[in-house]
C-alpha cells in the first residue's frame, strides 16, 4: 500500500468509525497483522469469543453463478417487418413527420407536431385450448 493509499485509507476510517488518527492506524496495522496470519487477541468475553470462533469457519459451500452474457439470436419475423414498413409508409404519405423505425420488427418513432409518438408492435401468442 503506498503512502497515498494509506492515508486515503486513515481518512476514510476515521470518518467511517469516528476513531482518532492514531486508532485508525492501529486499525490498519491489525488487518496487516492478520493477513499475514497472526492470532490477535481482542478483549472478548467468553460468550463472544464463541461466536468470533463460530462465525469465522461460517464458509459458503454452494458453487458462484455462472452466466451467460451471450445474447440469443432472435428469430426474422418477416411479417411483423413488414406491417412496420407499411404502417411507415403510411405515415410518411400522410405528412407525418420525422418517421423512423427504430426497431426495424417492433417500433416506429414519428412527430405531430410539438410532440413525439411510438408505436411498438406486439404480436400475441396463439390462445391455448
């Protein structure tokens, strides 16, 4: 840790715990102590110092998540492209103005006016039986 990270460090604990400069060096100097291994002995009664033992060997025992940030590819659905064309189209010769899908199967962006309009175009699933 340099110099600069370890003041950062003093700062943000006396702030964090409200302790003197001094304690949040002695703090830090305790972590670095018990990474490197070394049992430290705090004043703890004998009831807390069984829940220090308990909950230090508290391990989690399931695996991390995996996950799978790889988009799938969505199928062409050429009708629903289609009705969003001509339904474009149609907005276009009838002086409605800057028309633009911006999805080119689900939405069209146009203007009438001061204000702006979205059409998104949902196709339903079959009714089950």
């Amino acid at each position: 840790m340099t110099k600069q990270e370890e003041e950062k460090r003093i700062d943000e604990l006396v702030d964090l715990l409200g302790c003197s400069i001094a304690e949040a060096k002695q703090v830090i100097a305790d972590d670095k102590a018990i990474d490197k291994g070394e049992r430290m002995s705090f004043d703890l009664t004998p009831e807390q110092e069984k829940l220090a033992k308990k909950y230090a060997n508290v391990r989690e025992h399931k695996t991390p998540a995996t996950y799978k940030w790889d988009k799938r590819e969505r199928k062409a659905d050429t009708t629903k492209e289609g009705v969003i064309e001509q339904i474009s189209q149609f907005l276009i010769e009838n002086g409605y103005e800057n028309v633009e899908i911006t999805n080119k199967s689900k939405l069209i962006a146009f203007k009438i006016g001061e204000d702006n309009y979205e059409l998104d175009l949902k196709r339903k699933r079959k009714p089950k039986k």
